[in-house]
C-alpha cells in the first residue's frame, strides 16, 4: 500500500502487467553528488524494465566515477553536446512530421516564458531542447518520462510533452524548487505531470500548497534509499583522535561554514578530533580560508570531489556524521552514513526530522545555532556507547524504511500502475 493510500499494485489482482518502457532524464547524468538516481536506474532495471537515460548536459568529474557510471554515460543522450546543426535538425525533423503537435510544443514554451517571467531567448532554448527530446524518445519507442527535479530540465519535459507524444512525471526533492517556483514553473509543471513523486510527507506537503485538492491523488511518497548490502556497518573506528566526516557540496546552504564555528569551540576546549569535508563545490576556498582563519587547519582536511568508489573508505573511519544545512530534502548521505551504523547530527529543517529522530539515530539541533551544535558534536565524541546505540537505530531505521531495493520495487509498481492503457 502506498503511503497516500493508493495501491501500488498494478490494477487487477494476480494479474501480470507487462513493465513499461521508460526514460529518465536529469540536468546533469551521472552526478557525483546525486548518485541516488543511478542507483534508481541500476534497481529498475533489475526488476525488469527497459530504461533509457538522457541528460541535459554532459556531467562533471566523470573520471572520478564508477566504470558502471561511465559505461552508463556512454549510453546516456546529452542534450546540449549535439551539434547546433543537429539540434535545429532534429526540430525541423519534428516539425514536419507533426506541424500542429510543434506548435503545441511553442504554445507550451511561451506559457512557460510568460510564468517563469523568463528571457524569450532562454524559452527558445527550453523549445529546442524539448525538440531534441522528443524526438529521441520517439527514436527508442519511450513514451513516458520521468525527471529528477523540478528544475529546468523538467522545463524542457514538460514542452516536449506538450505535443502529446510522451507524458511525463516528476520526482519532487525540494528544497530549492520551493524557493524558486516562479522561475521553475512549478505550478505549471505539477498541473501537467502524470504523477509526481515526493521523497518525504514534508515534501508532499509543500507540493500540495500548489496543487487543488482534487490533484492530489496524483501524488505519490517514495523515499529514496541506499543499498543496506553495500553500505555496511563499519569497524568500530576505535577511541583514539576522533573523526567527524560530513560530505556534501561545499556550498553555503550546506552550512560548512556553521561547522568550522562549532569545531573551533571543540578545539578550544582541548578535544582531539579532526574534521573531513568531502565534496566540491563553489565554496571550497571559502572554507579552506575560514578554517585557516579559526586556526582549525590542521584538523581539517577538504578532499573536493569523491567518486563512490571512493566514499566508503571515508565512511569507513569516521565517528560520527555532521551536515547542519540551512535547507535540504532528505539527504541520501544521511542514509549512507545511519547504513554504516555512523550517528548523525542535523539541522531540524525540512524531512529530515522523518528520517533522524533526536536522540534516537542521532542529534537534531536548531539551523545555524553554533553552540548547540558544538554541544551535540561534544556529546558524541566523549561517549562511545551513545555512538554504538544511535548507530545501531540508524541502520535499523535504514532498513525498515530507506532501503533502496524496497523503495525501488514501489516505484516500479507505481510505473507499471501509472502507466498502464486506461490509467
């Protein structure tokens, strides 16, 4: 049963219903710091159903990832790497063969242009980019497409969907979309979806403030999740120099610099820890100067980008987990790090209270509060068996509700209910 109260059993018990073709299509595919939606991929395709990817632009760090990352990519159709030729090719190509569902595609980009209070230049883009889709998913006999994020390359599914060739749905995460629903159309783009996946009842909740109620059984809860088999609980790290990982984009939302404040107050104290940021990200050398300016730069290391062939070994000796956000969704690093039995310490913001209970799997402390979050942070390190009990909560938390095969198997089931003739 469906967390909204739908079954997500196709229609028709006992019956078998053929698995639907699909395409995913994302900003940016693979993504280093979404590795979450490859594994989607990876799982359904397991269950059976024939997936094709695309992407908006060609991702960044590739050689940092996976070899079945990379093979992925070499699959993968990248929007925005065709030629200018082939792009106005491909649209030309569309136009002729179906005049009126085209112009179907414009009326869609300039309803578009006049709600995101956009450019006519970057609608004309989102239109030409939608023509390149649509066509592709018509070469590979895809007639649904799900995106991850209602950002601007749903922008672009929606147009495409426009001419009637494909539908589309959408996997919400939030929270930048929530901020920025004007310029992403949100409204729009939640109207004219097939259905929309949430990742949390919060994320739900945000979704319906856009949504009249008798939209609202569009709407379908599917957390993500990890793979509890590959991300397993860690030797103990021992007693010795502790060790607080956080790993996220180095970005200001993430509230890296938050951190280094509570870790001054630590090392002001005489506590022996060290603090590893892994990621990359626009605010690197930020961080790097402000830990240098607190006098923390011996007790800090950042390791920018870090592909997840890499990221265990981090996991692997960490203490505990830190990531006090100013917004989020509901991070799949929280899931990775409570699989591996790591306490974590977040901000109490958004979903994350539907994944960390304070006190139980962790510690949730007020957004941007530096003494408290110093206090949890101190808590942890000075207490072992604290550490033990809220690791172990946070992988049985991980498997009763965020493991990923689970989750995936929900969604094929919603595809396959969703999708069906008649649905």
């Amino acid at each position: 049963m469906a967390e909204n109260g739908r079954r997500d059993h196709p229609r028709g018990e006992g019956t078998a219903s053929p698995r639907p073709t699909l395409a995913y299509l994302a900003s940016e595919y693979p993504a280093i710091s979404h590795t979450f939606i490859f594994r989607e991929i990876l799982h359904l395709r397991a269950k059976g159903f024939q997936v094709h990817t695309a992407s908006i632009r060609r991702p960044r760090n590739l050689e940092k990832m996976t070899p079945e990352e990379k093979e992925d990519a070499a699959r993968t159709l990248y929007v925005l790497s065709r030629s200018l030729p082939a792009i106005l090719l491909d649209n030309l190509l569309l136009f002729l063969s179906g005049p009126a569902r085209y112009l179907a595609m414009a009326a869609e980009a300039w309803k578009a242009h006049r709600l995101g209070k956009r450019s006519i230049l970057k609608s004309l883009a989102y239109l030409v980019e939608a023509g390149v889709l649509t066509r592709w998913l018509a070469s590979k006999g895809v007639t649904h497409l799900h995106v991850h994020f209602a950002n601007p390359a749903a922008t672009a599914a929606m147009i495409g969907a426009a001419s009637g060739r494909f539908t589309f749905s959408l996997s919400v995460h939030g929270p930048t979309v929530f901020f920025r629903t004007t310029e992403f159309v949100l409204p729009r783009k939640l109207e004219k979806a097939h259905f929309v996946r949430c990742i949390s009842h919060f994320c739900r909740s945000q979704v319906m403030t856009f949504l009249p109620p008798s939209h609202w059984e569009k709407l379908e809860i599917v957390r993500c999740g990890v793979n509890p088999q590959v991300f397993t609980p860690r030797p103990d790290p021992g007693e010795g120099r502790k060790e607080i990982l956080c790993v996220a984009r180095v970005v200001p939302v993430k509230g890296q610099h938050i951190l280094l404040q509570a870790c001054r107050i630590l090392a002001e104290k005489g506590i022996d820890f060290h603090l590893t940021l892994v990621g990359g990200g626009e605010d690197i050398e930020a961080v790097r100067e402000e830990a240098e300016r607190l006098g923390l730069k011996e007790r800090v290391t950042l390791t920018g980008p870090v592909g997840q062939g890499e990221i265990r070994r981090y996991f692997d000796a960490a203490h505990l987990f830190a990531l006090p956000s100013f917004a989020e969704g509901v991070p799949v690093v929280f899931m990775e790090a409570m699989a591996k039995e790591i306490p974590c310490v977040a901000s109490r913001i958004n979903g994350i209270p539907e994944l960390i209970e304070d006190g139980v799997e962790g510690f949730l402390v007020t957004p941007s509060h530096v003494e408290e979050l110093a206090d949890r942070l101190e808590r942890l390190l000075a207490d072992g068996n604290l550490r033990r009990e809220m690791g172990r909560k946070g992988r049985e938390k991980v498997l009763r509700l965020y493991d990923l095969d689970k989750n995936c198997e929900q969604m094929g089931r919603i595809f396959t209910r969703r999708l069906a003739p008649g649905s």
